[in-house]
C-alpha cells in the first residue's frame, strides 16, 4: 500500500463510496497483506453495521450459467436500490491469472456503476487459502455498505462448495442436461443448497431436471415444523426470467433465517472456519515458511516419507516447536 | 475393531494377502480411528516396501468416464501380474453414503480378483478429512503388497484436485464436448497434469479436444533440459483402446520422475500435507471438539461474528489455550 493509503483511510473512504478503496481493501485481503491483521480489528468495530448484510452463495457445476444468473441477480438488487458486491471464487491458476475474461465479459454492463462492485478472487499462495480469505472480503464489503454480498464458486469440489456453504444463503444452480442425478449427488450439492436453481429454463428437458431435484430433495430428511422448505426454482438468467422470483425466495430465506436464529449459527460456523484456517497458517508459518528448505516442516515430511518418524508424531513435533 | 484383530495383526494378515485384513484397516483411516497412531508407526517400519509403489491420480470433470479408465486400467495391470488398489474419492455426502452404485458396478469385474483392492473414501466427519486419510490410505495399501495405487477423484474442486495432485503421477482425464477451453482453465486441470487423456476417443470433437489441450498446454511453461514433456494421450476407455499406451506413459514417467528426483519431492510434499492436515486437526480438537456446544473454538468464533474480537486475535488465542 501506497504512502497516504494507510488502512483506517482506505476503510474510511471505502465507507464513503469510493469503489477504489474498496479494491484496495480487497487486495490486501487476496494478497494475505501483513496489514490484515490491522483492518480485522477495524472492521471488528464495525460489524453492528455489517449485520443487516446478505450473503448469498452461488455454486453448481461449470457450465450451468452461474456468471449470467449472478449478473441478472445483481440488476434485479440494484433496480431495488441496493448496494452489491460480487466475489467470484476461481481456484488458484497461474495460468489463467485469476479473474477469466469470459466470465467478467458478461458483468461489464455493471462495470460502470457504483453501486457495484466485482472481484474475481484466487488467493494464489495463501496459507489457508479461500477459506481464509473469503470471509474476510465478505466482511469487508458488508462492513463498507454494500447491502447483498454475492459469492459465487467456480466448480463443485469440496472447498468451492465449503466457501459458498458458509453463506448466509446458499443457491445451488443446475442446467437441464447437465448430468444426471446421480452426477448431483456426487457433487454433494443436495447437502448444501437453500435454494435450488434450474437455470436455462428454456431448455428441453428443464421440467424433467426441476422433478428429478424435487425427488432427490425428498429423500433427505424433512424439514421439522419450523424448518425451511426448500424450494426448487427455474430461471432463464439470459433471458431475465425467474429471476424476481429468485430474489424474493432469497429474502423469505434470509427472513426465516433470522427469526429462527439459523443465520447467527451459519455466521458463528463461518467465523469459527477462518480462525481455524488463520491458526493453521500461523501454525504452518511457524514451522518455517511451509516447505521452504530446510524449514522444520520439510524435515518432519522427509523423515515422514523415509520412516524415520510417522505423521502424527511430525505432526506433534510440529505443534510442540511452535 | 473386534478382539483378536489388533492391528498389528491386521498389518501381517494384509501384508500376507488377506483382503479383510486390508478392508478394515482401510476402514480404519476411513474412521479416524484412534488406533491410526499405532497404525502410522508400524507402517513406518515398512517404508522400505512401500517405496517401490506407483501411486496414480485420476481427476477430471463429472461424466468424462473417470471410472470406467480406471477399470480398465485395472485391467491392464492385472495382466502384466500387477495388485492395484483403488482410492476412490467421494466428497462427504451423507445422502449417498460414500460409495455410489453406479461406478461401483462398473469395476464389478475385479470384484472377485484377490490382486484388486476397490474402495469409496468420503472421509465423513474427520477432521483434516481427504487431506489427511488418503496419504495414509495410500501407504497403508502401499506397505501391504500393492504395486500401483490409483487415486480416483470425483469433482474438479481445488480439495479434489490438491488430493490427485499428491500422486506419484497425475492423470488429468477430459472428454470431447465436455466444456470449452475456458472451463478446463478454470478448474485449474492445466497445473496439475503430468498425463493428459482425452477418453472417448471414439466420440466427435476428439481430435480437435486432443488439439485444444495441446495448445493450451504450450502456453505454459516449457519444461528445462531434463524436465518432462506432457503427453497428450486419446483412449476409448469403454472399448479398450488407448489403455496399453495410458499404462506406459505412466511407467516412462515414474522412471523419469524416480531419476531425477521429482518423486521425492512429491512424496515429502505428500507427507508434508498430511502432517499439516494432522497438525490442524488435533489443534481443533484441543480446543475442545471442534463447534460443540460450549467449546473454546464456539466462544471465540461467537466474539468473532458479534465483533467482541477479530478473527486473527482469535486464532492467536485458540493456538495459546492448546
């Protein structure tokens, strides 16, 4: 960071509606900056004002057309009035560089408008990684006034689907064709989904595809006499329809969640995961910069894979060094 | 684990061929059992045995016929006189219980072949889950006589990824008409790849797949004078075709791997993240059993969400109560 761009004013304007601060802010979150530390404290101060915050989470396999239902859903807030912010999680690749054209392609028409913001996040050579990182920019952003944070995870591996998981309202999209049930519940996506999206509507086979997930959704256990109902929506994001509809489903959720206090236990369960990731990456740090050479980590894993020692007693010697 | 199986005993029963003896101690690392300990130092003793192992990642997109190369690579080694075993990962879903019948049926022609261990791992409820229990999986099946591993991984998330990317050799599997360049890109498959398959052959879009890759692969960096050149491979997975030569590039590159030392750096980085994984895992549980109800790791995160406290001050002080 710049000189003059200490974090407290960067935070300050952030607050004001400066979109530039708040991309400065979020770099310093993607980046793991030694100054995170400083705006955690900050925006600890903050968080009555980020409480009335949503934060939804998008996730489905690729080619289900999440980019195009997050870039509907955010002209659908902001014909609302509200502020909305955008974290797109992609995994670490050094060749693509983090955000992907493609994708940001189909945003551009909020390019230009303040009450947006968009951030495709890597987290490239962070210790802990997403699950550090993505709690901290969604805490950034609702404490800056945005008033719906929208994560969307690329993929559906376990740690994507962990990330959008900890939302306060998790949207899982699938395309009619995209694979059978079975597919779904390899993904584990019947786990973890709010609301379920069966975008590209238009298409054949979507009532087929929307039935199918109903199914599969009643084999799971019932929802108890204050439970949440989920329920199985249908959108053509290209097109722009359903997507009201979504948005209301999102708040009716968003509302039951509060009363019945499953939103405090989610956020309390999000926290809980990023000081068990910051820990481990003090940990991992401590023993020497990960596996730089000859750090006490690299000793333990080659005394490890020769059988000089086995992994939990490394593992012990790691906890014991710190 | 009953009296009388011990696992000492279960160790020599599965290195003298016992596929019950090799199933439960399977299950064992599944568990998280508290005997694992005991287990990991009398697998140490057996390093030396373990060492001449291959282990094989398979990773790739949902429907690119991951399951059905593997079969056939099943095949394959068992006639040059090999024991394979085979990790299959599940992401932990308690709808389908692990196992998923569908591929399962697929390797039922190994089923009665006592030189074939077969296996689902979903890791359910442990803490460090896949990160920790393959490796230990694979040395387990590795000190008991097998000579190749294969580790299948379902999903293309970066937790599935990281865990295929752990082998000895890394086979990323695509399909024709499976997704654009773009989407191969982003779920990171570019990175992580030492074989590259394109299965189907058979299937339009082979050729120009098979191309697209290629390209897509030079536009990483070159490897140096002794450095590997990724193959492109084509097979028919379904109708056998593609598989022979699948198995001797994969034998070309441990011997390259083995001489110039990149298979020992993999495997201390193998051994280097189940000693973190392990190392987070007893540090979440010492701070008294993950998110239960009146646990330290549930106080903090709840000074956490209500800002009481920032999320690194609470890391520094789960890891000073340990």
């Amino acid at each position: 960071v710049p000189a003059g761009d200490a974090v407290p004013e960067l935070v300050d304007r952030a607050r004001g509606g400066d979109p530039r601060a708040v991309a400065r802010l979020v770099t310093l979150v993607e980046d793991g900056s030694p100054q995170l530390p400083e705006l955690a404290a900050l925006l600890a101060g903050l968080s009555a004002d980020a409480e009335r915050v949503h934060v939804v989470g998008l996730t489905g396999a690729p080619g289900v057309g999440k980019s195009t239902l997050t870039s509907a859903l955010v002209g659908c807030y902001r014909s609302a009035g509200s502020r909305v912010a955008v974290v797109a999680v992609d995994p670490s690749s050094p060749f693509s560089g983090g955000a992907l054209l493609g994708d940001r392609v189909r945003m551009q028409q909020h390019a230009t408008d303040g009450g947006v913001f968009i951030r495709s996040m890597a987290a490239r050579g962070r210790l802990g990684g997403l699950a550090e990182a993505t709690p901290q920019a969604v805490r950034l952003l609702a404490s800056v006034g945005f008033d719906v944070v929208l994560v969307e995870t690329v993929g559906v591996g376990q740690s994507e689907v962990d990330v959008a998981a900890a939302a306060d309202s998790v949207v899982v999209v699938v395309a009619p064709g995209m694979g059978d049930g079975v597919q779904a519940a390899k993904a584990g996506i019947l786990e973890i989904g709010d609301l379920y999206v069966v975008n590209k509507a238009d298409r054949d086979g979507a009532d087929m595809a929307a039935r199918e997930l109903r199914q599969m959704l009643r084999l799971g256990p019932a929802p108890g006499p204050d439970g949440w109902e989920r329920p199985v929506l249908r959108t053509s994001a290209a097109e722009g329809t359903g997507v009201g509809e979504l948005v209301a489903a999102l708040a009716e959720h968003r509302d039951w969640a509060d009363r019945t206090g499953a939103l405090t236990t989610r956020r309390r369960r999000r926290a809980a995961d990023e000081v068990v990731a910051l820990a481990t990456a003090r940990l991992v740090a401590a023993s020497g910069a990960g596996l730089d050479r000859g750090s006490r980590l690299e000793e333990l894993a080659e005394q490890v894979r020769t059988g000089a020692t086995d992994a939990y007693r490394a593992a012990a010697a790691l906890l014991a060094d710190r």
